[in-house]
C-alpha cells in the first residue's frame, strides 16, 4: 500500500525529520536531570521553535493536499526544497555536537560541585548520564560520515542513512524506556546558590592559616561526629564552625589531598571500621552499620570503602 486517500505514503513526510528536535530533547534532558535548564532555557525554547516549526511542514503538506490536491514538490521548486532540506539536515547535526559539548561540561561542573559541597557519594553515581553520552557519540560519528558522503556525492541520500536512523532509534529507546526512570541530580541548585553568593571574594591562601584549620577541623569532626548526618554539605559544616566554606574547601584539597566528598567518607568508613570489628554491633547487618556510620545507602558505603581501604565492608567483618 504505497497511497492513502490517493495520495503517495512518501509524500506525507517528504520533507520534515525528527532530526532538528532530537539535539534539542536530548539537551533538555540532561540539563533538567542536572537541575541547569534555567540556565539554557532561551536557547531551548529557540530550537524548540525552530524544531517544530519545521515539522509543521508535514501537516502543510496534508492540508494542501486536501485542499488542492497538490503535494510541496508541486508548489515549489525542488531544487529549492532539497537546499532547505539539507540545510536543515547540517544544523541539525551541528546543534547536535553543540548539544553533546554542553551536556558533557555540565556533567563536569556537576561532578566538581557534588565533590566540594556533599558528601552523599549516591550522588555521583551518574555512569547511566554518561552511558547516555557515550551512546550519543557513535550515531554522531555515522551521521557526520553520512553527510560527508552526500556533500561528496552530491545525491541527498547516502550509504550511511540506515545505520544513521539506527542509532537514532536505539538513541529514542534508550532515552524513552530506561534515562527518564532515574531521578533528577540536585533539586536545591538554588538553595546553593545562595549561599555561595554569602561567600564573597576570595582570600589569599595562607598555608599556616590552612593547617591550623586542618587541625580543627579534624577534631571537630571527631568530637561532634557531624559526620554522621547522611546528607552533610560543606555550608553545614561552614556554619557549624563559622568558616567560610571557601576556605574549608580550600583547607581540605591542600591540607587533605581529597575533595569535601571523600574527606567526610573518610570519618564515615573509620567508624563503619570500628563497628565492624566490635562485637557489640554484630546484631546489625552490614548495611544497619552503614546507617549508624552517616552512609545514605548500601552503594555508597561500599564505593567509599572500597576508595579509602580497596576491600568491601565484608572483609572487616570477618577480619
């Protein structure tokens, strides 16, 4: 069956593509999984526009059809809607590099953020965010050897094509079926935001100054064991002491050789440690430990164990 109400299947969609709004969706994705879209929305909401005006060709198509029994070939010239086709096919690959490249420093800033600031370590398990990625790169290389190859040619199809539109649908599944079941990364952005707008501008270093911090800091940690607090971030502790939170963060790269994140797992995998080897705790599970030790789950107990010791909780147990 090649027509439908007498006009050709093809025809329906001769023009428009998907392509122009799959960059788009795939950025808004990750930026509204990171909690960054606020940042990008002008740009989104303009590719958005672009995009699905686009695809209204395809119902321009239909109505005039309908009405006129004509299809966009008839209308116009063709060589004019081949130029705007690959026009659109060029953009839209381009957005597509422009949208890997901005996902990948956002993920990147996410990263370095939840590093100096929490120290919930369930928060950087974020390999599904850069299998999404990964899986991106091989259908961008493939469309970018399809374009070549048509450019080249000089024909507005290619070799390429099938296994570009391939990728785009295990590219569709894997966003529909599996990405959207994982929960947004930082929902209190603007909470943060705030406070560091507190922090003012940036002191000179003092290597004294950092020692001594260092030192109570330690010590506060170990007499108050704030450490416990599953969802501890560096402004509680900057309050907690009174110190800016730049120059703890600061304190802790220099003085610690760690990030704000392993810094706390640290105090949090010496006291799992010492419960393990206790036989008062053993009627608590593994896991009850964790939870008595500050760790927000199992996965982020035995990440962090196995960072700081290289063995999992189990060896201590039986050691």
């Amino acid at each position: 069956m090649d027509r439908i109400g007498g006009y050709p299947v093809e025809g329906y969609f001769t023009l428009p593509e998907a392509k122009l709004l799959l960059p788009v969706l795939f950025l808004h994705y990750v930026l509204e999984k990171l909690g960054r879209t606020g940042a990008y929305l002008r740009f989104l909401s303009i590719h958005y526009v672009l995009a699905l005006s686009f695809l209204s060709i395809t119902f321009f198509n239909i109505l005039l059809f309908l009405l006129q029994g004509k299809n966009i070939y008839q209308l116009f010239d063709s060589h004019k809607i081949e130029l705007v086709f690959m026009i659109m096919q060029y953009y839209a690959f381009f957005l597509t590099l422009a949208a890997l490249t901005i996902s990948i420093r956002e993920i990147l800033k996410y990263t370095a953020l939840i590093k100096n600031t929490y120290s919930d370590l369930d928060m950087l398990q974020i390999r599904w965010l850069w299998y999404l990625i990964w899986g991106v790169i091989p259908m961008v290389v493939v469309w970018g050897l399809d374009l070549i190859q048509i450019a080249t040619a000089g024909t507005g199809s290619s070799t390429f094509s099938s296994l570009t539109w391939f990728f785009m649908i295990a590219f569709i599944y894997f966003i529909s079926f599996r990405a959207y079941q994982q929960k947004n990364l930082l929902e209190n952005i603007p909470q943060l935001s705030e406070e560091k707008g507190k922090e003012g501008p940036p002191k000179k270093s003092d290597p004294q100054e950092h020692l001594k911090l260092g030192r109570e800091l330690t010590s506060y940690m170990e007499s108050s064991e704030i450490y416990l607090r599953e969802n501890l971030t560096l402004y509680e502790l900057s309050r907690a002491i009174n110190v800016s939170p730049r120059l703890i963060s600061a304190c802790i790269n220099q003085n610690f050789r760690n990030n704000f994140t392993e810094w706390v797992n640290s105090f949090r995998v010496e006291a799992a440690i010492f419960k393990l080897k206790d036989s008062s705790f053993s009627h608590l599970s593994i896991e009850g430990i964790g939870q008595e030790s500050g760790f927000t789950s199992r996965s982020a107990m035995y990440a962090a164990f196995k960072k700081q010791t290289g063995h999992s909780p189990g060896y201590f147990r039986k050691a």
